[in-house]
C-alpha cells in the first residue's frame, strides 16, 4: 500500500457554481450532470467555510460560469473574505461588461478555453460555431484590461498533433501560460471516448513531442498534468509535485452546484455535502479520499519501476473506465509483463 503526505488542508478548491452551459461539447464531463443550485446566500455560506478552514483558492468552473448571475457578487464576497478567486470559460459571453465585471468583483484569473489554432478544429471540438474568434477576443480583452489571463487545452484527436501551433497563438496574444489537460473519460468524455480518445501509443508520442518543445519554450510556461509523463524520464518526465500520482482529494477538492464534495470534477463520487457537514473533518477522514490516497498497486502497476512517483496515474480516468482507483491509468502505455517477460 503506498501512503502519501498531504497538505492540513485542500490548496484549491474546484466550484462548480452551475451545470448550464451555452456550449455542448463533445468531451464535457459535466454536460449529463443534473444537479440542484444553491442560493446566493447559501454559496457565501460556502465561502465562510473554505476560509474558516483556511482554504484560500478557489476556481469556479461549470457548466459556464458567466452564465450565473450572481457570479460577481459571490467572487467578491469571497475576495473581501480573504478567498482569492479565479474562473475557467469558455469566453464565449466575455464582453466589456464582463471584464468590467471582473475587476469589480476582483477575481484573480480567469482561464479561457481553446483547444487548437485552427479556428474550425476549435469550434467542431467545442461544438459551437464562432467559439475560437469569441475565445481569442476574450483573451484580448483580458489582456487590454490587464487582467490576469492563462489558456486551458484538452487533447484529444483533433489536436494533438498540431500543439505547437497552439503555443505559437498563445505566444501572439501575450498569454504567459497554457495548461495541456490529458482527455477526461467522463461524462460525454465517457460517451464519444473512442472518437476522441489517443490511444496509449498515441499518448506516449504526444508527451515525447511536448516534452521536447517544452525545453525550447522560455517566455511561455506549458503546464501538463498527467502523473503517466513520469515514465518519460529521458525526456524530462513530470515536473516536480507536492505529491505523487494524481492530486484528486491530494491537493484539490471540487464543490458541486447543490453543495456535494468530490475528489475532483470529473469523479463523480460524493464524501459528503459542504453545507451539512464540516470539510476539515471530510479532508482528513473521508474512507474515499483516504482509499485515493493510500492506493495499491493492481495488474501491471505492481512491477512498475515508476509506481512510487505515477501512483497509477490519473485515479478519475481509471475509476470511470474500472470502477476502481487502484486499477492502471487506461491511457498507460507500459505494456503488462505477461505480454513482455522480463
């Protein structure tokens, strides 16, 4: 059984304020979610918890989150609060009023999503027309305002072989930072996995090519967050992190839009409801995020070199295509030993 230090409390929490969203696209982990909304008042009794539980990070996420309407006024009863806020959109509804907003309510980042350079590729993915011109305006008018703006990607098929392109945009626009997320099987993730999917090998040549622009890349920082990167030693492997594997109920807790806690956004498993029951007891002593953190090595993770650092990888991917944490991240590319004897 591998046991992993984490922090007293949650460095971030994932809120999702709302499941609505004015997109439907095709790799969302929250498109089929049906959840009930908290109240204005009752989401800033949320916000009283976080801080009195000294969680001072908090990312609204969704659904979109532009599409609530008492967004601003939550994100500044946090920040006066002393919860620094930050948002992940699609950009889509991002307009002068909405950046006029932003500074008012003082949200500390937000993250626009944009999945390729090219325009038609973006839209198909996201499956809505006019969503890659919307996304780049939204960044440029982030950036007049000197609002703190970073790029999020999902790989998938249509993307993957065409990242560079993606950094040279990211570059033009005076963005400092894009995070490439490894595709979720959740949701309709789950659904349209085998059209969008890579597959191992897939993976494997990815993070080979990514790795090697990333030492070219000086003024842009290029995030990846996928604990299976450390098989890749000889190319750099994972960046260095406060804890092994993957930070699901590690390092990170997501708020769902009814009050529901989960290890992480796209693991639809509830420890417990934020508005009835203390998060500093759920951290510390919910049997899920402990089983999440005290994980055992099954199939071919038991003989594998890099267990100690990969954990399996991403417990959320694996759990959706298992139903069980401990089972070997379905994207690893690590053959099992039965096919390749030692």
């Amino acid at each position: 059984m591998m046991k992993t230090k984490i922090p007293n409390t949650p460095l971030l929490v994932n809120w999702s304020l709302s499941v609505h969203c004015n997109f439907n696209c095709k790799h969302c982990y929250s498109r089929l979610e049906k959840y009930s909304e908290l109240s204005t008042e009752e989401n800033k009794e949320i916000v009283k918890k976080l801080v009195a539980a000294k969680i001072y990070f908090a990312n609204f996420g969704g659904g979109e989150p532009f599409l609530k309407k008492d967004i601003f006024d939550i994100a500044l009863f946090a920040r006066e609060n002393g919860l620094h806020i930050s948002v992940s959109t699609n950009g889509f509804l991002v307009d002068e009023e909405i950046v006029k907003k932003v500074k008012e309510s003082r949200i500390s980042k937000v993250e626009i999503s944009l999945d390729s350079a090219r325009e038609e590729e973006h839209d198909n993915f996201r499956n809505k027309k006019g969503s890659f011109r919307k996304a780049v305006t939204a960044i440029e008018l982030l950036k007049k305002n000197n609002i703190d703006v970073a790029v999020s990607s999902v790989i998938s098929k249509i993307n993957y072989k065409n990242f560079s392109e993606l950094i040279d945009l990211v570059r033009k626009l005076g963005v400092k930072k894009v995070t490439f997320h490894n595709y979720k099987c959740s949701g309709s993730g789950f659904i349209n996995r085998d059209e969008l999917d890579l597959t191992p090998q897939e993976w494997m040549e990815f993070y080979k090519n990514i790795l090697i622009k990333k030492k070219e890349v000086s003024d842009i920082i290029v995030s990846l967050d996928d604990p299976v990167i450390c098989l890749l030693k000889e190319f750099g492997g994972r960046e260095k992190t406060i804890v092994p594997g993957s930070s699901c109920g590690k390092l990170s807790l997501a708020i769902k839009p009814n009050g529901d806690v989960t290890p992480c956004g796209f693991m639809p498993v509830s420890i417990g409801n934020i508005l009835k029951e203390d998060i500093s007891d759920l951290w510390k002593n919910s049997p899920v995020l402990l089983k999440l953190r005290n994980k055992e090595a099954k199939g071919k993770c038991v003989s594998c070199e890099s267990y100690e650092e990969c954990l399996g990888g991403c417990s959320a991917r694996a759990y959706a295509m298992s139903g069980d944490f401990n089972q070997p991240d379905p994207h690893c590319w690590k053959e099992d030993d039965v096919k390749n004897p030692a």
